[in-house]
C-alpha cells in the first residue's frame, strides 16, 4: 500500500479547484474515517454569525448555516451529521461512499470576507486478523542455522504497516531479522528466536493481530565430550569414578556404551544428571574401557571420545629364584645365596619373610629392589644357622597379593674342635668324644687300645680301671662331610713339666703373692691348696670375694693359681697344689720369700714412677748414633735405678709393666715368666756384624757396637 499523499493548497488556490470539474488529484486536508465511524472535520471560523456552507465533492450540499439561522444537515446527512457555529463538520455511520473531498465556505454577515477549506477524506473498512505462518513445515521442529521467513497476511486490506512481536516485544531489530513490508526474515534462525510470534497490520485508522505462531527451534548436537576425575590408576574395588558426557545442542539426551556393547545394568553404574554423569562405584577389573557417551537430540546423534581408564592390575606370574639349586647344600657362614622375586602388577610392593615372619634388618640380609620391572632381591651373606627353614617372598599391592617360598639346603659346622675327655663313674672310666653342633651330625671315632668306635655328635666308650689304662692314648677324630678335627689325651697322672720344686717366689710385703701351677695337657684334674710351712693347713677358697680373705684361688680344668694377697713377710714358706684326674694325683711345692719393702718399713710407698734419667734413657736409646758419652751415661744410670725396679717388676700387681719379650710360656696362659729372671730390666739390642745376635740384652759382649737400645720396662 502506497501511503496517502497530502497537498495543502494555499487559500488562493481554492477558486481554482473549485471550478475546475473532472480534476481527480487528492487535495485538501486529509482526513481519515473507518466504516461505521465518525469523523470530525474541525474549522474554526473567526467571524461572528457567519454563513456556512459544506459541500461534498463539490456538488452535494451537506449542510448549511445561514444568518441567524440554526446550521443544520442537508438531505441524506439528515440524520448523521452536525454542523457547529465554528464551521467544524462532524459525520457519522461513515461508508465508503463517504470518500471523496469535502470543502467549506463561510462569510460573515456583511460579506466583507470569505473563508474557503477543503478536505480529503478516507473511510477504511474495519481490518481483519492477518493471518502469521511460516515457510517451514513443522514450525515447532526448526533448526538453528537455516533460513525462515515468516508472512504476515493481511489479504487485501489497505494495510500501512506491519509489526512482528515475539512475545510480546518487537522482533524486527533482532541481529539476525530482516523484515521488510508483510515479510520477516530470519538471516539465519537461532536457538534463541524460539518464541510466540504475532504480527499487526496497521492503517493510519485501525489494526489488527495476527493468530500466534509458536516457533520451536533446536541446535543440532555438536561437540561431545567425555571425561572423567579419575587421574593415575584405578584400583579395582576400592576407587569410585565419575563420567561426564557433555555436548552442545537443544534436548540433549545421552546412552552410555561400553566396550562398543551398551552399558549393562549394574548396581555398580549409577545415571545421573539427566544421565550426562556416569559414576562407577567401584570400579571394576572389566571397567578398563573404553567407555563412549553418544549425545542426541531429534536432529541427530554424534558420539563422544573413547575414554579408557588404567586400571591397576592384580599382582601375579610371582617368582621366585635363587642361585643356588634346591638340592645342594649350603654351608652356614661359609656360603652367600642369591634370591629374586619378581611380580607382574601395579605398584607391587615385594616384603620378605622367614618362617611367616619378617627377617630382620640384620646386616646380612641385603634387600634391594626395582620398581619396573617390579623385583627384589635378597641377597644373605653369609648365610646363618638361623637361616634355616622358608624364605618367602611376597609380592602385594593396594587388591591382592601372592607369595612363593624357597627352603635351602642348609648344613652347618659343628661348633670349636673336637673334645677328649674321660671322667670316672664308680670303678670304670667313661672315656668320651665330643664333636658337637654339626649339621649334619659329624661323625665321630673314638680310638683307645687299638679298638675304634663311630657315632654322630659323640662318642662314649666305658672302661674298667682294672685293666691297666694308664700310660694309654684317647685319640678322638672327627669328619662332618671333608672337615676333620682330632685330638689325643694321655691317660696319666697329672704333669706340669715346668714346674720346679726348689724355685724360690719372691714377693714384696703389701703386695699380692701369685702362685701358678700350668699342667700338660690331659685329663682334666681338681686342684688342692695347702700351706706346709710354718703353719700346716689346707688352704680354702673364699666362697666369695667379698668376704675379706687371704687366699683367693683361680682354676681351670688344667691350671691353677693362688693368691697371697696383702702378702707379708710371715707368708713366706712352703705351700703345696695338689692335682688330681682319675688317672690319680700330684703334689706341686712352691717355695715364698715375702720381703720387707725398703730395709723392712712396709709402710713406705713404692715407686710409681720411672725417674727422669730412665726416661732419658729411652730417648738416648732411641737415637741411634749418639756420641759413646751418651751411652755410658745411660749405662751409669742403669744400674742405679737396676735394684729399685727389680722390686716392683716382681709384684704380682704389676704384671703389666713386664717387658714385652719376656718368654712366655703357653702354658701358663701368656703370663710372663719372671721366677727365675736375672735382670728384670730388658732391652733389645740389635747386634751387627755379629751371627749370634740376640733379643736379650742380658749378656752384652763388650767389644760390641750397640746401634740401638729399645727398653720398654715402664708403662706409667
Ligand atoms: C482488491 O480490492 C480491489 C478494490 O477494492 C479490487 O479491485 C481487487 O480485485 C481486489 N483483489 C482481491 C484479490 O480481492
Ligand atoms: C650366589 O650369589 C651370591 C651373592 O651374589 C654369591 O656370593 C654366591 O657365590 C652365589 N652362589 C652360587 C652358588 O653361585
Ligand atoms: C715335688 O714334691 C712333691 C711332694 O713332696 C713330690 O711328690 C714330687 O715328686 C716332687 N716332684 C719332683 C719333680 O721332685
């Protein structure tokens, strides 16, 4: 519809147009009417008591107003107009017929002016509801992203504009609408332009609204993903895990696959969230994956990523090996052995054990251990006695675990060396061989009067002390598997072949007196002590040392010692050790000289104390190639510090002070000899050019050179 277009002819002009006939060109002021109406065609005369008059189409009088005469309507607007004093023309019941051009002329009463208007009128019929539809077939089922056009029918009406709502609101200015006369274009459609739509058409009188076209418009799916929380391993039975399927699209709607196969029903799987969340509690060995989400909505379908877990895997295929075959045997503290366990499985953790329970951090067991592949090894160096019975190796993680176990083959040796004895039993000897702790059991002869006898561990032969026994040999001989131990006893009385019965123990008052009987080795014997002079009289040993006693006696199966303590010069005498073994019995004299120290005052303390001059002598001794006046000097000094030191080397107390290359005599237990020492000062001479050359400096050859002079008599 082309708008109405408005002349306003100037005043001037009217007699023109009024007396031009036949000229159909729109003028005058326009004024618009609809059918049934009213319209108001307004004047304002400024004269007092005009003549009006209104004419239609400038022939048909519509009414009129003479002076002093009331206006009244003319023929058939009789009825359905009105004429007002000011000019203005109202008409009622308007039809179409009322289109057409209306003009007014009024003059007052001298006629001295005149006042012409004109007006074009339009009557409209009434407008009916357009009619809003859509290109599309199902306007409830559109897709976003494609093109719609809407029509807003108004048929054929004089309709000067169209409106397009969507609920309500003006749609036209959307970003993506095109509207243009009765058509609205949607450039393309989206998710968002979903809505009640209507459309209005208007003319410059009236409107009228359309039917409401609902308008449903869905996104396709699009982008569908699938993750999960999980992170690191999943361990079977024991972690939870959610799913989350996400997608883009309208009405998404989500199915779950697993392992290509729809997801089974199971307590485990549990939907929520519209079905977009998947939790997994707990997660299974069969959950691995991978697992697909497919999105849809009534557009399409679209599947998401495959998602697979890693799941931590049961330990198994335990081994366990060693480097030393089941069969061959290992020897206890001699032998090392080697094992390795290894496991298939997630974050396998190995422990080891022996006998179920866990070993020790004893330095021997070694354990080191890898995490990929997972192993542990162990390595028992050297293998121990208590390292007999099953070692086992267990492999575990968070779910499971499994265990192997190796035993060894474990033989040990029999403890110290084999051992002769023979003790009495009434009137017979048992004579016994003893090799025991072996593992296995060595093998043990016993050997007396040409007759051999083989047992395990040990050996008991029993003989009667009437035949004649004495003199004879114990020979015992032990085999545990190539290791061999012997040992032979003389069947005699007791002998001590050191020992002299006229030798003199000199001892210093104050001091203790030790007294030592060392036997041959044999048969093991008891000792007796007794005094024989002055005073006769067996001598005790003091159940405890606490009490305060004279004698205290030490003894072994084969040595005994007594000793005087506090001596003084009245212990001086003859005493008398007894040993007996079941061959018989032995008596030992030990002859004492207890001496007054420092001409018989037993009060005055003994030197503790090297002088200054036997410390320079030392050093003089130690450098080798002094001038001669050195060593004479150290000679003179010698000899007076000779007697005072004598006396405290012969205390028993001071035993530690002895010089070092005393002999010694095994027998007696390392304690150095010194009854019969001469010189209890010795030195180390080294004697060149001379084949005799000797560690005892008790006889130095004056005509020889003496390079070197080591004396080690004091400590303190
Ligand atoms: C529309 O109206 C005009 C004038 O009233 C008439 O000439 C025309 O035939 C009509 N057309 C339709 C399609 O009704
Ligand atoms: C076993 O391994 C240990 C440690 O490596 C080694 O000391 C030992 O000699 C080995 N034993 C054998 C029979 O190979
Ligand atoms: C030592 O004296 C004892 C007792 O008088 C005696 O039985 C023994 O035969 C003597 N020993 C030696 C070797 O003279």
């Amino acid at each position: 519809m082309k708008k109405l277009t408005t002349v306003c002819l100037m005043i001037p002009s009217v007699f023109l147009l009024i007396h031009s006939s036949g000229v159909s060109a729109q003028v005058g002021i326009e004024a618009n009417g609809v059918y049934g109406g009213s319209v108001s065609l307004n004047e304002s005369i400024p004269f007092t008591n005009p003549s009006i008059s209104w004419s239609f189409n400038q022939t048909v009088v519509v009414a009129v107003r003479a002076v002093d005469r009331e206006p009244e309507c003319v023929g058939t607007y009789k009825g359905r107009c009105t004429l007002l004093i000011n000019g203005t023309l109202i008409l009622d019941s308007l039809t179409n017929t009322d289109d057409g051009i209306y003009t007014m002329t009024a003059q007052p009463p001298d006629l001295t002016a005149i006042r012409t208007s004109t007006y074009q009128l339009k009557v409209y019929p009434p407008l009916s509801a357009p009619v809003l539809s859509s290109n599309s077939t199902n306007n409830n089922k559109l897709v976003s992203g494609t093109y719609v056009s809407l029509h807003c029918d108004g048929g054929n009406q004089s309709i000067t504009r169209y409106i397009f709502f969507r609920d309500g609101k003006d749609v036209c200015s959307g970003r993506n609408v095109a509207c243009s006369d009765s058509y609205l274009h949607f450039q393309p459609i989206t998710v968002s332009d979903s809505g009640n739509y209507t459309c209005v058409i208007q003319n410059p009188v009236t409107s009228n609204t359309s039917n409401t076209l609902q308008l449903a418009v869905s996104a396709p799916v699009s982008d569908v993903r699938l993750t999960s929380n999980a992170s690191g391993y999943l361990w079977p039975g024991i972690n939870s895990t959610s799913l989350t399927c996400s997608a883009l699209g309208t009405d998404v709607s989500y199915t779950w696959s697993l392992k290509g196969v729809p997801l089974p029903q199971n307590l485990r799987y549990q939907l929520t969230q519209g079905n977009s969340v998947l939790t997994i509690s707990p997660v299974s060995d069969n959950d691995d994956g991978p697992f697909t989400c497919t999105a849809s909505n009534w557009i399409n379908n679209m599947p998401s990523n495959n998602l697979t877990f890693n799941l931590a895997a049961n330990v198994s295929n335990v081994s366990l090996t060693s480097n030393s075959s089941g069969e061959s045997r290992i020897w206890a503290e001699e032998d090392s052995v080697y094992l390795h366990c290894s496991a298939d499985g997630t974050e396998v953790h190995f422990s080891w054990a022996l006998n179920g329970k866990p070993l020790s951090n004893d330095p021997h067991y070694h354990i080191t251990t890898s995490v990929s592949p997972p192993s542990s090894d162990l390595t028992i160096s050297p293998i121990s006695k208590n390292d007999t019975g099953s070692f086992t190796c267990e492999a575990s993680n968070l779910i499971s675990k499994e265990n192997k176990s190796v035993t060894f083959n474990l033989g040990w040796r029999p403890e110290g060396n084999i051992s002769c004895s023979a003790e009495a039993s009434g009137t017979d000897v048992n004579l016994m061989c003893s090799w025991l702790g072996g593992n296995p059991a060595a093998n043990v002869s016993l050997i007396f009067n040409n007759q051999t006898m083989t047992e395990h561990n040990n050996v008991t032969r029993s003989v009667s002390t009437s035949s004649s026994i004495q003199g004879s040999n114990l020979t015992c001989q032990g085999d545990q598997l190539g290791k061999t131990s012997q040992c032979t006893v003389e069947l005699e009385r007791p002998k001590a072949p050191g020992h002299d019965n006229n030798s003199v123990t000199k001892g210093i008052a104050g001091h203790t007196v030790v007294l030592t009987l060392t036997l041959k080795e044999g048969l093991p014997c008891v000792f007796n002590w007794a005094r024989l002079t002055p005073n006769p009289g067996p001598i005790q040993n003091p159940s405890a040392r606490a009490t305060i006693t004279k004698y205290d006696i030490i003894s072994t199966s084969l040595s005994s010692s007594l000793h005087i303590l506090d001596a003084t010069v009245n212990d001086s005498g003859k005493y008398e050790c007894t040993a007996k073994n079941i061959i018989g019995a032995e008596n030992f004299i030990f002859n004492v000289n207890v001496t007054a120290q420092g001409g018989g005052n037993d009060e005055s303390p003994k030197p503790k104390t090297l002088g200054g001059g036997a410390i320079a002598g030392i050093v003089i001794g130690v450098l080798a190639g002094i001038a001669l006046i050195g060593i004479l000097a150290f000679f003179l000094v010698r000899k007076n510090k000779r007697s005072k030191e004598r006396e405290r080397i012969n205390e028993p107390g001071d035993q530690l002070d002895l010089p070092v290359y005393s002999t010694v005599n095994k027998q007696n237990g390392g304690a150095a000899e010194n009854q019969n020492a001469q010189d209890d000062v010795k030195y180390a001479v080294i004697n060149f050019a001379k084949n005799n050359s000797s560690a005892k400096a008790s006889n130095p050859a004056p005509e020889e050179t003496e390079y070197s002079t080591v004396k080690t008599s004091a400590k303190r």
